[in-house]
C-alpha cells in the first residue's frame, strides 16, 4: 500500500484542476425553441422518410386530359395578364366554366367582382389605393 500511494500523489498532481460544468439541453426543432435555421433540415429529412401517398393526388392528375390541363394553364396565364393590364388603368374580364371574373377601377378603388357560374354566388374584393396605375 505504501508503494501506490506515492504514485496516486504524483498522478493527482499531474493532473491539475478539473473542471466541469453543468449538461444544458438545447432543442433541435425550432416549434421547441430551437435555431430557426434547422426548419429547412428537419423538413427535408422528413419529407425523406415519408412514404405515404395521397392517393387523390395522383387520380386527379391522371383524370385530366391534356386539354383540360392546357385550359387550366391557359385560364391562370389569362388571369395573370388581366390583372397586370390594371397597372396600367385597364379594366377586364374573363369568363371561363367555372367563373366570370370582372376587374374595375373607378376613383382610386380596385374591384375585383367573381360570380360562380354554377350556383350564381357572387364574390366582391375592392381594394383601397391600387386603382388608377398604381
């Protein structure tokens, strides 16, 4: 005993002064108070792993036909250009299966009027400020 205990002082003044602190748990996921920046990470990684289908999504695509998904893109671009033509003081409308979309610009106010076709509901958005080429 009197032999190891020579070597234990010596090792223990080798080593110096520890120190320690204490374990602080930080989260990961950012809804938990965790970096915003691992959003992006932590969807990719789950979208990853998702193996589920929606099984919808894929019938609604194989149900339309070619010409019904030209329509659909020309419908949206043709509504696109209507109301970029509002900037500069021009009044539209378009009339597709579904809707009949009129846009007016009167006194300053910018009205976007959409009545449904089928059940003859009607929708009115005016906006404040966007008329007369704002």
């Amino acid at each position: 005993m009197t032999r190891s205990m020579p070597l234990m002082l010596a090792g223990l003044c080798l080593a110096g002064t520890l120190h320690a602190s204490e374990l602080v748990y930080q989260p990961v996921n950012p809804s938990f108070g965790g970096n915003p920046l691992n959003g992006g990470w932590l969807l990719g990684n789950a979208q990853a792993q998702n193996d589920h289908e929606n099984p919808n999504a894929r019938s609604l695509l194989r149900n339309q036909s070619a010409l019904e998904r030209f329509t659909s893109q020309l419908e949206s671009r043709l509504l696109s250009q209507l109301l970029s033509n509002i900037s500069d003081g021009n009044a539209g409308s378009l009339t597709t299966d579904a809707f009949v979309i009129n846009i007016l610009d009167s006194d300053g106010f910018l009205t976007v009027d959409i009545t449904d076709r089928l059940t003859g509901e009607r929708s009115q958005i005016v906006i404040d400020g966007l008329g007369q080429g704002f």
